[in-house]
C-alpha cells in the first residue's frame, strides 16, 4: 500500500486556527539607538560603537573599525568583544596562559612570552578574559553582526601591536 492510496479518503473538515508568533519589529531604530540602552557599559560612545561594529560587520578588520569610529584600536576591540565578537588576539593556549596570569600564578613578562604576545597584544587578551561580553547586548547588534562568514577575527592585534 502506498502513500497515496493511505491518504486517499481523507477529507478537510474544519480549518485549522491560524496561530502565529508575535514579532517586535525595531528596524526603525538606529544601530546607535540600540546601542545607547548599553552606553554606560561601552568603552565608546554608541555611535562610535555603532560605526566600529558597522564597519567590522562589512568584512573591516578591528584596526579598519576603528579608523571609521574615531577611537583607538584597543577601544574598537573592546567594544566588539562587549558586544560578542570573538576578538581576542590569543588562541586557546594563549588565553589559558592570560588566565594563569590573571589568577597570579605567573609573572607578566612570563606570561606574555608563554602567550607569544606583546604588551597592548597581552593586556587585551587580559581585558577579554575578565569582561564577559554584556547581557542582552546580542538582541540589539543582531542584525548589523549575523552574516555570512564572519565568525570573529582569529587575533585582533597584529604583530607589531597595532590591529590587522
């Protein structure tokens, strides 16, 4: 017996209730006007927030960021990083030497030989790892950073301590 002979007989006699999902539509707002909610939290502005994650978001790399936001590499990182963007110019090996470090277990200039890093490399990697990125922020950059392809940057600062 195939399918069709199974649904042969069957009849619609009644129609189902139209159910949906109830949708808050902010396209209205601004990608600043999102952000403003979490100013207070930010190392920037929102509207340089606004612009680093705009730019980033295109394919820029955190130094390209920002250059169009106005503020100094570390601080677009910073940002990006509040607002969910995997930034940090360490792997896990390194990140598990910052930790080390932040739990004092190591010297500094140990810790970022062990991390292969220089210093502005280090103390980003520091601040990353003692800043968890903000609550609900994910909501309000949602659309600006889910695209295709862009999982984060695999080290935000380059080797000579500025941002790729």
């Amino acid at each position: 017996m195939g399918l069709s002979e199974i649904a042969a007989g069957i009849e619609v006699t009644a129609e189902q209730e139209r159910r949906g999902v109830a949708t808050v539509d902010d396209t209205d707002a601004t990608l600043e006007e999102r952000l403003s909610e979490f100013a207070g939290e930010l190392p920037c502005g929102p509207a340089a927030a606004a612009v680093a994650v705009e730019q980033y978001a295109a394919g820029g790399s955190v130094g390209a960021a920002a250059e169009a936001a106005g503020v100094p590499a570390v601080t677009a990182a910073k940002a990006l990083h509040l607002l969910g963007e995997s930034v940090s110019p360490v792997g896990p090996v390194g990140r598990e030497v910052v930790r080390d470090w932040v739990e004092g277990e190591l010297p500094r200039s140990e810790a970022e030989e062990l991390a292969r890093v220089s210093g502005p490399e280090f103390a980003l990697a520091a601040y990353i790892e003692t800043h968890e990125p903000l609550d609900g922020v994910r909501a309000a950059v949602e659309g600006a950073l889910m695209r295709e392809g862009r999982d984060g940057l695999d080290g935000a600062v380059g080797a000579a301590g500025g941002p790729r």
